[in-house]
C-alpha cells in the first residue's frame, strides 16, 4: 500500500513538472512568432491536401522531375547543414578538444532535430508514405541500393543522436542514476555516430550516381560522394557559427559566464576549421575540373553559374575565413558562415533540382505550397528547439 | 587524326599532377598562415 502511494506521488509529480514545463514562456508577440505561426498553421492545411488528394495536387513534381525542394533542400540540404554534430562531436571525444565542450549539447541538438524534421520530411516527398518502413522491416528493399544504406543510416543516426542528447533529457528531469547511465554510453554512440555519417553523408551523393545523363556535366562526377562528405564538414562548422551567433543573442541569458569567456576562442577554433576544410573542398573541385575536361563546359550561362557557385561561395568565403582566424575578426567569420552556408544550399540545389534535367525547355520550379511546407518545415524546428533550450540544461543553466 | 604527345600536359596527366603539388604547396602555406593567429590580442582585450 505504502509503495502504491510512493508511486503514485511520483507519478504526480513527473505530470505537474512537465504540465508545468509545458506551458509557454516569454512574450508572444514577437516578429518570429508573427511570422512563422500562420507559415506553420497554412503549411499544415497543404499537408492535410498533400496526404488526402496526393503529392501531385500541391507539388509541380512530375514523372520528368520526381525531386523537388522538399528533398532538395529539407532532405539533401538540411543533412549537410546537420554535419557539426558529428564533426564536433568527434573533435571533443575522439580528439579530447574540451574548449568545444560546451557547444557539444546545443549542436547534438540541432543535429537531432534537422535529422528529425529534415530528413523526416522525406515522408511528405513519397508518393506512397507508408512505404517508408519497407527498408527497416526487409519488405520488398534492395539492399544493394544507395538508398537502402541511407535510409537504414537515417534511421540510426537519429536514434544514436537521441542517445546523445539523453543526458540532458534525463538531467532536466532530475534523474540522476539515468542521466550516469546514459552518459556512460556517450563515448559508443558518438563513434557509431561519426561512422554513420561519414557514410551516408556521402551517401546522399551517391544517390546521384544513377543520375549521370540528367545532370549537368559541371555539376555530375563520379566523386560526387567524396564531394558531399568534405562539404558537409565546412557545412556543419558553418552552421555552428551561425546558430551560435543567433543563439548568443537571443538566448544570452542562458549562457554562463565561462561560455561567454570561451565563445571567441570557439568561433576561432571553428573558423580555422572551417577555411582548411574548403580550401580542401575547392582543390578537390578544380583536380575534378580538369580530370574531367571540361574547359569547354565553361563558357557558358551554366559555365558562369558554376563559377559563381565555386568562387563566390566556396573560394570567397575560405579567403574570408583564413583571413578572420588570422586578424582574430569575428565580424567577418559570421559573414563567412552565411556565405558558407549560401554555397552549400547553391550546391544541393543545383545537383537535385536547378542543374537537374538542365537541357529541358520547361524547367520544374516549386509551387507555393511547396515553399510554404519547406519554411514551416523549418519553422517548426526553430520553435522545437527554441522549446528545449529554454528548459532543459543545453547552453549552460535551466531557466 | 589526334595523337598522343608526352610533352602535352592536357593528354597527360601533369596539370593533374601540377595541381596536387600546388595543393600540397599552399596547404602548407595556409596551415602556417592560421597558425600564426592569437598574436594579436583578443577582440575582448581590444576593446578594453
């Protein structure tokens, strides 16, 4: 008897304290949240469409275009974004770099949550969405293909970030022995984690393969999956920057002291990090460029178009980088970071959908409600984590 | 017709291989060029 009342005394207080951290916190009426609810709430009538008519009543997907920027950019895009978790990850337990530990939670969180609505946004894009479990339950898949590898990776790499992540779950709710216990399994899961990535960020380049005759030659190679890994590492350490910088204003009051002392040094370290990976990256892109000839590719509006992608958003942003390492400017690595970030997206768009079926008169171009789906995509993960940070003990102290 | 001509470094590989001593040439360059980062004062320091 005595237990029963033990445990369901508990069992009030887990609901009182997550009713409690339920409940909003802060202002409503800021500009984020006047933009992003009615983005979120019409994005979700266009899935109530999509799921009831089909993809093709709000998508201009067709036989011809069968990707459009619901995995262009949520899907091949938003993984490579997600890339700083494994990179930083590996750089504080594997390298034993503590002066990135205290970004290590908020980046393993952005990671989880990119993996979880970006590449869960997959689910939108397939005709027949309930196919999706046919790869992890061995129904009717082939497990020779690119995509049989990347989506059991997917499936993974989200779990292990989960596990990741754990501690923190299990510190915010005061679970002590759980939040050990968890922690004692960090070190496991981030090397399988790196090793998954590693694959299937390159993975996602060897989708691509198969695409040879449909994508321009500038933008087609077969080392399109080495290309995809080494981008993903600027791309990751690029978006560290960026949300760091937004996160260090916005969430200020979150942030200890140390984080604030540290937070130069960080940047820095990232900033370094990032320039060597894109000098790397563009080399690997001008030795592709002449293995494969393709002076004659140059001349061209696609040939500009290449160039603008290659040295206004790869050569430009590395310069800037080494440059503000050196001078210790932070100014101009957070203008670097978006550059970086620009380059990457212009990259991923231009192998899934602009350089994709290039010699077509009618292009495929995004209807409005797939932008609309592809912003409250993104929304909803701004506000998700908004949600964590604010609660749970990820940049520093629990509100 | 087209022939082969050692001498041509299009038909072989020598701008390939120009390139990746290059590569090696300013990724020594650009390492010790970063590393040389940190004499300067911090951005905190400067503006105190």
């Amino acid at each position: 008897m005595n237990t029963i009342a033990v445990v369901t005394s508990e069992f009030d207080r887990v609901i009182k304290f997550f009713w409690q951290e339920l409940k909003p916190r802060g202002k409503w009426l800021t500009p984020f949240n006047v933009i992003s609810i009615p983005i979120i709430l019409i994005g979700l009538v266009i899935l109530y469409f999509r799921f009831v008519y089909g993809i093709g009543s709000v998508t201009n997907l067709n036989q011809y275009y069968p990707l459009g920027i619901w995995i262009g950019f949520d899907v091949v895009t938003g993984v490579a974004l997600a890339g700083g978790a494994y990179v930083i990850t590996f750089v504080v337990y594997v390298m034993r770099m503590d002066k990135y530990h205290s970004i290590v939670r908020v980046t393993v969180l952005n990671g989880l949550l990119a993996y979880i609505f970006y590449a869960g946004a997959l689910t939108l894009d397939l005709g027949r969405p309930w196919h999706i479990v046919n790869p992890i339950i061995g129904n009717s898949f082939g497990y020779n293909s690119v995509l049989f590898l990347v989506s059991w990776h997917f499936l993974l790499y989200m779990l292990t970030m989960a596990l990741e992540f754990s501690p923190v779950v299990a510190e915010w709710a005061q679970l002590e022995k759980a939040r050990k216990f968890l922690a004692g399994l960090t070190l496991a899961a981030v090397i399988f984690g790196i090793t998954l990535s590693i694959l299937h960020q390159s993975g996602l380049g060897a989708l691509f393969l198969m695409a040879k005759p449909k994508i321009h030659p500038l933008w087609y190679s077969e080392f399109i999956p080495v290309m995809f890994f080494v981008s993903s590492i600027y791309a990751g350490l690029s978006m560290i920057i960026f949300e760091g910088t937004i996160s260090h204003k916005i969430f200020k009051d979150l942030l200890g002291g140390q984080n604030h002392r540290h937070y130069e040094e960080i940047v820095l370290g990232l900033g370094k990090g990032a320039a060597i990976t894109m000098f790397v990256y563009y080399f690997f892109q001008a030795l592709i460029f002449i293995h494969e000839k393709r002076w004659q590719l140059i001349a061209d509006a696609w040939g500009y178009w290449y160039l603008v992608e290659i040295i206004g958003f790869v050569l430009v942003p590395c310069f800037m980088y080494a440059y503000a390492v050196r001078n210790r400017n932070l100014g101009i690595i957070k203008v670097a970071s978006v550059l970086a970030l620009l380059g990457i997206v212009l990259n991923r768009l231009n192998v899934t959908v602009i350089a994709y079926r290039w010699y077509d008169v009618n292009k495929y171009y995004p209807s409005w409600e797939e932008i609309v789906v592809t912003l409250m995509v993104v929304f909803t993960e701004i506000w998700i984590f908004r949600w964590i940070v604010t609660r749970m003990p990820v940049l520093g102290k629990r509100q | 017709m087209e022939f082969y001509t050692y001498v041509n470094i299009f038909e072989t590989k020598g701008l390939e291989y120009l390139l990746l001593m290059s590569f090696f040439a300013l990724f020594i360059f650009l390492v010790r060029y970063l590393s040389g980062a940190g004499k300067k004062t911090s951005v905190h320091e400067e503006k105190r």
